[in-house]
C-alpha cells in the first residue's frame, strides 16, 4: 500500500497538495492555492503578470470543472512547494522517484512498485534515443552537449549525463524556478556531476546563450507553459548547432473536427494555457522558423496509461489509506474526479500528448562558380545565395567553398562569419589557404574529389615514369631507320623491374602509385624518405618499402626521382642544386606535386649541365612558366600544363563530393541516391547471409530472422520465405514476425554501437542453451566469445513487448558482448555489420558443436588459462583477424542470385 498521502513533513505542512497542467504559482509566491470556486488553481497573490514556466513535468493534473459539495481546502503556505510537490506524487503513487514526468510504457507491468517513476525514465531513454538516431555522427562521440530547455528539478539531465557519460560531456538545466534549480544543484552535487550539469536560473523564451552552441535541444512537458510558442521553438532554433536536433515532448491542442473552437478554447482558458496549438501547428511553427524534417510522433496511448495508474493509485489510497482530515479526503476526491475527467477528454481528442523531432538545417555558401552545375539533393543544405525564404534571408553560411585559384589568406579566413565552421576546397592541394588560421578560428578543411583526384594522378604519373624510363619523349619525331637498324637500336632505357623508384613523401597518392607499380612490377625497387617521426613500418611491409632517412642517399640511389608530399614552408625548393647534385647522370625527375618544390633554377642549370637525363615537369614555378623561361628551350625539359586532373571525372567529382561532404559532417543522413545506394549494399549483404545460412544447415526453414540497420529503422527477414531463396527485394523494414521486432529492437536500442543482428536456433547452440553451464569457451575460435556472451532467461514464446527491456538489460549486464544465449531458445550475435554478425554466429555454432562433442568423449575437460584466452580474445579483433574482415569476400563468391 502507498505511504499515507496525509502524513505530514518536518515542517508540519500536509503534503497533499493540488496540481494543473502548469503551476505558474511556484515562480512567484510560495503559497500554494487550494481548490477555489471555479475548481482551477489560483493565480498568485503577487500583482506580477502571469508567466507560465516549467515544473519539471509536475504537470500531470489539475481539477477544472466544478466538483462534488462544498467542501474546499483552503490555502496555505509551503515553505518549499517543489519539494513537498514530489513527495506527494511519490506518496500517492508509490515510486519514491523523481521522475514524474508522463512515462512511456512499452513493456512496463503498471502493477509492479516504482512502475510510474520507470515509465518516466523511459520516456526520457525513448527521447535521448531519438534525438541520438537524428545524430548518428554524434552517437560515437564523447563531447554531446544539449540544453534541457524548462528542465525542472534536472532529473531527466542527471538521468541522462550518469547513463551516458562516455557520450555527453555536458547538460545545461535551463529553468525559471529558483526552488526547482536548487534542487537540481544539490542531487547533482550529491552524485558528484556538478562539472557536468550546468545549472541556469533564466526562461526559455529568452535563452541567455550565444547561438549554433548545443548539439540538441531538448525538453520534456515544458513548453505548455510558454507564453508564445514560435518565440520557444525559435530561441530552440538559434542555440541548436547546424545539423542539430530539436526533441521535445508536450502536451497538445486536440485536432479532433467535433470539437468547437469554444471547447478547446475554454480548455486553454481554464487551465491557463497560452498559445494552444495542435500538432499540425507546432509542426508549421517549428517549420516556420527555421527547422525542417520536422515529425510529430502521437503517444496520447501512453499518456493515457499514465491517467489510469494514477486513478487508480488514489481510489487505492481512498478506499484503503489510513483515516485522515476531511479536507485532504476531498482534495483526493477531487483530484480522482478530475483524472477521470482527463481520461474522458484524451477519449475525445481534447489534447494530445507526444513528441516533436526536427532537425536544423546547414547553410553552404559558393564562393565560385563550379566547373559543373551543383545539383542539391538533400533539403538539409541550404545555399545562401539562393535563399527564397523569408525566416532565411540574412542566415550566414556554416559551409564555404572554394576553389584552386580562391586564394584564402589569414585576412580572408578572419573576415568569414563565425558562423563557418566547415571550409571545402575542390582541389587536392591547400596551398591557397592559410591553415593555421583556420586551426585558429576552429575551421575544419575539408577536400572534395580527392579519391578521383587521387586516382588520376597515379594514372597519370605511372605513365610518366615509364615513358621517363623509357627516353620516350625524346623518340617523338624520331625516324624509324630505313636501313642500318638492329636489334641493339635506340634501347638506353630501363624497365619498371630493373629501376629503383625514389619517393618523396607518402600520403595518398604515393601509396596508391606504389600500389599500382607492384601489379605491374613486383620486384622494382621503390625507396621512400619522410621524417623520422612519421616512418610507417606497415606500409613498409604491405608495400615492399625501403626506408632511407636522408634525401640526399635516397637521391644518389634512385633512377628516378618523384617528389609527392604537399607544399607547405618546409617542402618549398625541398629539390634543391644540392639534391640535384646527388642524382645519378642516366636519372630524371618527375614533378606532379606542387611547382615550387623544385628550384626551378637549379633544375634549369642541372638540365643545362646534363647533369640529370630528363624532367617531366606537370606543375612549374612560377606557373605559368613565362614564354621567355631557358626550360621551354631544353630537349630533356618536358613541361605538361598542370594536366593530371584536367578530365570531365574529376571535373564532377570536385562538384559532387560538396553534399556529401556536408552530409558526414554534420550527420544530415544522405542524398536519396546515396541512400539508395547504401540501401543497396545492406539488402545484397542480407539476403547473402540468409542464402549463407541456408547453405550451410544453420536455418529453420521460414523462421527465425536478421536485420541491419538503416535510417531510423532496419531492413529484417521478410517471412514465409525458405531462406534459400530469398533475394536483396525481399528485405522489409518492418517484420510480419512479432519475435524478431521485440529482439531486435531491444538489441538496438540497447547498443547503439550494433549495426545488424542474427538470431537462429541451430542445433549445437540450441542445445548447448540447454545446459545448466552454458557456452564454454575452451578453444581457439571461442576466442571471438570469451567474456562477450549475455544470458538471457527465456519465458515463453516472445511475443510479449514487455521483454524488450529485460533482453535490453540482459545485453547490458556484459559489457562490449557480441552473443545472447538464450536459455532454452536459440541464440543472437550481433556486430557492427552483417558480416560480422552472420561470421560470429557461424563460428558460435560451431565452438558450440565443439563443447558437445567434447562433453560427449567423456574425457576429463583441459581449459585454457584466462591469460592465454584473454590474449587470444584480444587479438581476434585485430583488424586483420576481426570476424568477416577475411571470410565474408570468399562467402560471397559462393552464392548468386542470377
């Protein structure tokens, strides 16, 4: 039975108090009113103007009608109202909790104790959830800063910063009531988050920040007391970052067509609600200034729940509670009166209750004009030169393009907006800007077309060095011998096998090159110099490298010279008379990187000497070479106009590559051609692990299911299909299995790092899920398992959502784990693609078939030693050991849907 609601605090005070939809009447006054003539709270006694703010979703009900007899319970003063306000929530329902918001109450027992403070909680996990699958980029992160805007006593940002303080460095508690925020201030000093909660005294329709400042804004039943919604949702706009996100939860005008405008405002009226709006409006609002992508998700079902757990609380206490005063047994009369009230005007769509989500939009700026037509596909980038929206004009750009020839000096970085954060030049080379400047300001450079940049260089410069090799260029012209040619005619040159290749530097396109000459020359002799500090001994050994430290040794050894790093201070004239000097007579040098690496006059007077055979220059210094430069004149100078990317491909990938860009940094989600080609990717990829799992006897022929991530759903098993047969189309983004969506989800939402899940009941796991003892690690391959399988007591058939939150707690219980056994069942892995959760289950049944077989011989068991299965598991995630990093190419060669 709940503690009496008319027991009495150390003050004397009753708690029993009553309670509206908001309670204006803490943020002026600590008296709080009792039920009066009209049955509605009254104002306060202060002459100050109504303003409605946040009672951290104390908002839960509030007489309004005229109820039953005469009796009234007069007012009288509470010396800390917020304080004794909880305490009769936590009496009446029995949760002892500070979460009072409305809860969510998928798969909550309402008769188990604390059920309403858990379904609060959980409303507030179903937010935070939310607002992480509109930031996937954000979700890995360890710097996620919001602002609950009207946040109460700050238990939801406590909640939130304890649960997930790998992820969230830091909540801001925005709230009006001193009492409120004092409360927040000493649980958060108690749990010893005070560096991380940040606790302010002001109103969210005035928010005392500077703007683009917080990853998300979020709020929970606050908003209802605003004085004007567009004023809240915009003040939200200004401080959310760019591609940020807006989660909120409120209370709702009804949209039901029979009801008058009279009901609904008469509603409004009496409970002293400003700005009453349906979801319909909020949504045109919130679009209005600014957001867009902007949804509204009804939960009225849960806000319902909610009502009836607490009716029937308080019938409970009435007609079982201990005797008390009269006048706190009208109040609790009164109030059950009202909540039955309530639960009649959900039934007729006066109000509704649910969540808002949008997201703010990126505002790019073209400093050029492209060399192809820029074609936007994603309405979350906006181009500021071409804004048509009246809420838009004037927006400052978070995006800069540039390009090659856009020079962008400290001066010019100085001179952009604060607002930009993002620079995106289409070029390979950053020359033309100043990088420090940008480091100083926090601008992040970003390249566009560089894979095809990258590509065709390679291209390009392979063909150079054969040709260089070759003394081809000096042929052009060259009669072919009319007599006197043999065998022996004109074969100076070298071959790719037979030179060693000298390279300076060793970033993209160099390893790309190298990678390139090995298909056509495995044994050449490629040596390469960067400073000591950024030697790379994997490439060394992947690539067949020798390190020389010096680049005067690596000069002298090499036939021909290719410098690829990037131009910065100290790369300028790198290839100096010195350098020069070190290379042998039959050398030459090939410069595709920047003009002003090479002295141009050193190479000048080295071409002059014959010193060097030959240089194949694409890039000069200056550039353009002036007509009158000694270079043009030299036979062994081969000057190319700065050609090696002058193609249509990469043309357009400099154009294309800007969205793109955009969308990863700020986590916009994808073009609808790039959606649909990751869609694409993740069908093939399932529809291969269920032909997989067919082949290799792991199905049960239509059940049982996979899934993978995608958007803000996944992709499952569609059902009634032999898995044999099923193709990419067959993927669904809703399963007709309730199993699989009660699984899956609970996985999902339990780790958001898991990308697709499996779940099979084969016959060794199955039976070893059987077994008092469980799954044993005791081989090689368990390796992938130990110290990563969950248990979970299986219950029946699932298809009973209130599983989800103890297979979710299950999951949790072992940190970092890739398999749920579930006892009596079958068994999940689940991983960061379907690779390697179809890889690890394949191997999971098998070191299960392993345990039974050894279980079977009868012969006494010899475990591994932890430290030798602790270094195993270690290493068995190693990049090139990690489940499917080498299997799942070969896997699918196996399998057509021809």
């Amino acid at each position: 039975m709940p503690p009496n609601p008319n027991s009495e605090d150390a003050t004397g005070d009753v708690i029993c108090i009553a309670d509206q939809f908001h309670f204006s009447s803490f943020y002026s006054s600590t008296n709080l009113a009792g039920l009066e003539d009209d049955d509605s709270v009254s104002t306060p006694t202060s002459t100050t103007p109504h303003r409605p703010s946040r009672s951290d979703s104390m908002s839960i009900i509030g007489p309004e009608e005229q109820v039953n007899g005469d009796a009234r319970l007069k007012p009288h003063t509470i010396a800390n109202p917020d304080r004794v306000k909880l305490k009769f929530y936590s009496n009446v329902l029995g949760d002892n909790s500070t979460f009072i918001h409305y809860g969510k109450w998928d798969g909550l027992d309402q008769d188990q104790p604390g059920a309403y403070g858990r379904a609060s909680e959980a409303m507030t996990d179903y937010m935070y959830n939310l607002s992480m699958s509109l930031l996937p980029h954000r979700m890995d992160s360890n710097d996620v800063n919001y602002i609950d805007l009207g946040s109460g006593t700050g238990a939801s940002a406590i909640h939130l910063v304890q649960k997930h303080s790998a992820t969230i460095s830091k909540a801001t508690c925005l709230n009006l009531c001193k009492e409120q925020n004092d409360m927040a201030i000493d649980t958060a000093a108690e749990m010893d988050m005070t560096d991380r909660i940040d606790v302010v005294e002001a109103s969210f329709e005035e928010i005392p920040f500077k703007e683009n400042q917080y990853d998300l804004a979020f709020s929970q039943d606050a908003f209802i007391h605003a004085l004007t919604k567009k004023k809240v949702y915009a003040e939200a706009y200004r401080v959310t970052k760019p591609g940020g996100a807006f989660v909120f939860c409120d209370l709702m005008c009804g949209d039901n067509p029979d009801l008058t405008v009279q009901e609904l405002a008469q509603f409004a009226e009496r409970n002293r609600i400003n700005d009453w709006l349906n979801p319909s409006q909020v949504i045109k609002t919130c679009e209005e200034v600014g957001f867009k992508d902007v949804k509204f998700i009804n939960l009225t079902t849960d806000l319902r729940i909610s009502f009836q757990l607490m009716l029937k609380k308080v019938t409970f206490v009435l007609e079982h509670g201990d005797s008390h005063p009269n006048s706190s047994r009208v109040l609790l009369m009164n109030y059950r009166d009202s909540i039955c009230r309530r639960i009649t005007q959900i039934e007729r769509g006066v109000f509704k209750w649910g969540v808002i989500h949008a997201r703010k939009p990126v505002f790019m700026e073209l400093t050029v004009k492209t060399p192809v037509p820029f074609v936007k596909t994603n309405h979350l980038i906006i181009d500021v030169n071409k804004v048509s929206q009246k809420v838009e004009e004037g927006q400052e750009a978070n995006v800069v393009v540039v390009d090659i020839l856009k020079k962008m000096s400290k001066e010019q970085i100085d001179a952009l907006p604060s607002t930009v954060e993002l620079l995106i030049t289409m070029s390979a080379g950053l020359d033309h800007i100043d990088l420090d400047a940008c480091k100083a300001k926090g601008i992040i450079v970003k390249q566009s077309g560089r894979d095809a940049i990258t590509n065709h260089v390679i291209q390009y410069t392979l063909c150079f060095i054969t040709l260089g090799l070759r003394d081809a260029f000096n042929q052009l012209g060259v009669a072919f011998p009319s007599k006197g040619w043999n065998l022996n005619w004109n074969c100076e040159g070298k071959s790719l096998t037979s030179c060693t290749i000298g390279i300076v530097g060793l970033g993209l396109i160099a390893k790309g090159l190298i990678a390139e000459i090995r298909k056509l020359a495995p044994d050449t002799r490629i040596i390469y110099t960067v400073p000591k500090q950024r030697r790379d001994f994997d490439v060394e050994s992947k690539l067949k490298l020798e390190y020389v430290a010096e680049l005067t040794d690596l000069a002298s050894q090499c036939d021909v010279l290719l410098p690829l790093c990037s131009l910065n201070k100290s790369t300028e004239h790198l290839i100096d008379k010195e350098i020069l000097g070190c290379l042998k007579p039959e050398a030459g040098i090939i410069n595709v990187s920047r003009g002003k690496v090479v002295d141009t006059d050193a190479l000048t007077e080295a071409l002059e000497n014959k010193s060097i055979r030959y240089a194949i220059l694409d890039c000069t210094y200056p550039e353009p070479l002036p007509a009158d430069h000694p270079l043009w004149k030299k036979d062994n100078c081969f000057i190319f106009p700065h050609y090696a990317t002058n193609t249509m491909d990469v043309r357009e990938k400099l154009v294309t590559d800007i969205q793109p860009i955009i969308e990863d940094y700020y986590g916009l989600g994808h073009s609808d051609a790039r959606q649909k080609a990751e869609e694409k990717i993740l069908r093939y990829d399932l529809a291969v692990a269920h032909r997989l799992t067919a082949k290799y006897n792991m199905d049960m022929l239509v059940w049982n299911h996979i899934s993978a991530r995608h958007r803000s759903g996944c992709l499952i098993t569609p059902g009634r299909k032999m898995w044999g047969s099923i193709v990419p189309e067959d993927m669904v983004f809703s399963s007709s299995n309730v199993t699989a969506d009660i699984i899956h989800e609970a996985i999902y939402s339990a780790r958001p790092d898991v990308k697709a899940v499996i779940h099979l009941h084969t016959p060794a796991a199955t039976a070893v899920s059987c077994l008092e003892e469980g799954f044993q690690p005791i081989t090689q391959d368990s390796a992938y398992f130990y110290g990563k399988v969950a248990t979970y007591e299986w219950d029946g058939v699932s298809d009973d959502a209130s599983e989800k939150p103890d297979i979710a707690n299950a999951i949790k219980s072992v940190a970092g784990c890739n398999t749920l056994l579930m006892y009596n069942h079958g068994f999940t892995c689940f991983g960061s693609s379907v690779k390697e959760a179809w890889v690890l289950a394949y191997y999971f049944e098998r070191c299960c078939e392993t345990q039974l077989r050894v279980m079977q011989c009868g012969g006494k068991l010899r475990r591994p030693k932890k430290m030798v299965m602790e270094k195993a598991a270690e290493a068995s995630y190693l990049p090139e050991f990690a489940p499917g990093a080498q299997e799942w190419e070969a896997l699918c060669g196996e399998i057509s849907f021809d």
